[in-house]
C-alpha cells in the first residue's frame, strides 16, 4: 500500500541509521514529506543522498539531548517542509553498567537519550498539532519495557519509562485528536543489536534465535511497517497504546 501519508511530513529522531533510517524510508514511500536528526552526520547526508527527493527529505544533525538543537533542526525543517504532522521518536542508545559503580552523569547521559529527549521533541512539535487538532507520536520503546537481560542496567529503567510517558501524553493530548503510542521493538538487526552481540559470547545469537518462535530477529524494515500504520489515519482510534513487534518473543516461557 502507497500514499497513507500523502501531505504528511513527519520528524524521526535517530534517523541515519537501523530503525530510524528504514522508518525514513518507508514513511517516504507513504507519500509524506521526512525530515530527520541524528548526531552522526556522515550516515546522515549518505541516506540523504541515498533517497534522492530533495522536495520532500531534509536533514539537521543535531544533539537530540539538547533543546537548542532541536528546536534549530525542527524550525529549519518547518521552514523547508512545512509544520511537522508526525513524530516519530527513534533515537536511543544501549546501556551497559553497574548499578553500583554507575555514575550520576553516566544515568543522566542514558536518560537524556532514551527518555526525555522523547519529552524535548514532542513538546517541540506539538504547538502545531494541538492547533490543527491533529497530529500522531510514535515513540520508539523495547522489550525492554516488558522483560529485560541482565547486564544492561538501567536501559530496562528508561524505556520503560517511555512507555509511561507514552501513555500519560496520550491522556493529555487527546481531547485535541492528537495520538501518541509506542512501538516495542525485539531483537531487531541493527547496530545496537550487534553491538550486543559483540560484548556477549559467539553462542548467545544462537540461543537468542533459538527462543524466538519464528526462528529469526526482524528488520528494521519490519518495525517501520507498523509504525507508519500508526502514523496513518488508518490508525485514528488508536492512541495511548505499546505495541509488541517481537516475532512472539515475549510471548513464551522460558525453557
């Protein structure tokens, strides 16, 4: 299916590479108008060169850790594609430490990224939709939200906090028909996945395969499926919402 997003123009966070990049991607495909941020600036411009519409891509790189920057790449991208109509928060890192030899700036750092940046983006973009009454969020979770692995301490803590917020700005948004929900990703092939891999033991990919019922990880390809779907109008009733994109992984009992 084409064109769901025809006149749209959304905002993806992180969207240079995995994910975000295939979100891009897909969205442009829909028929809608994409801009992006991302810190990496090289992957970027290569995308951006990559999906050749120069009508309708814009890049900023950007910090999404800091409100000077989004509100620069987000007031570049409204001037060049119009107010933005959809949001989609991507950007997000691993994280790897000792809940006692963690140091505040290290927690800080962690949750700048995978939490409150969501918060500076959508506070960014949303004067615009509350004032059209409409408008759709699609906030980038995990698993992690649900179950977590030991070792990836506080990561399981942020997203599950994006799921919270999530569903309280839903709440607050939604008398004005602007939707916010969030996406759950598995084990999904991408960068953040194989940097996984890597820290852990050559056996644990074959495991990891092993407990999924269909056998595979996803594509970022496949995640941005389901989010375009619920930037569409084909999703209008559906707000407040954590949607699991797993391959049933969390569907099953360990053993």
């Amino acid at each position: 299916m084409t064109g769901r997003l025809e006149g749209e123009h959304i905002l993806v966070t992180g969207g240079s590479r995995g994910i975000g990049a295939a979100v891009v991607e897909k969205c442009l495909s829909e028929g809608a108008r994409v801009s992006f941020i991302d810190i990496e600036e090289a992957e970027g411009q290569a995308l951006l060169d990559r999906l050749a519409a120069p009508e309708r891509t814009f890049f900023g790189r950007g910090d999404i850790r800091s409100a000077e920057d989004i509100a620069r790449v987000h007031g570049a991208a409204v001037a060049r594609l119009g107010a933005v109509t959809g949001l989609v928060n991507n950007a997000g890192r691993n994280s790897y430490a000792d809940p006692v030899a963690m140091t505040e700036e290290q927690w800080e750092d962690v949750f700048s990224v995978d939490l409150k940046s969501a918060w500076l983006v959508a506070r960014a973009v949303l004067p615009a939709m509350l004032a059209v009454k409409r408008g759709s969020i699609v906030n980038i979770a995990s698993v992690h939200a649900n179950m977590t692995y030991k070792g990836m301490f506080p990561y399981a803590a942020a997203k599950s906090g994006l799921v919270g917020l999530t569903r309280s700005l839903a709440l607050e948004v939604g008398p004005q028909q602007v939707r916010v929900n969030a996406v759950s990703p598995g084990y999904t092939e991408t960068f953040l996945v194989r940097e996984f891999f890597e820290r852990n033991s050559a056996e644990l990919r074959a495991t990891v395969l092993g407990a999924h019922p269909m056998g595979r990880m996803g594509k970022p390809a496949e995640i941005a499926n389901v989010v375009a779907f619920l930037l569409s109008d084909e999703a209008n009733f559906v707000t407040g919402a954590n949607w699991l994109v797993d391959g049933g992984l969390t569907a099953r009992f360990a053993g």
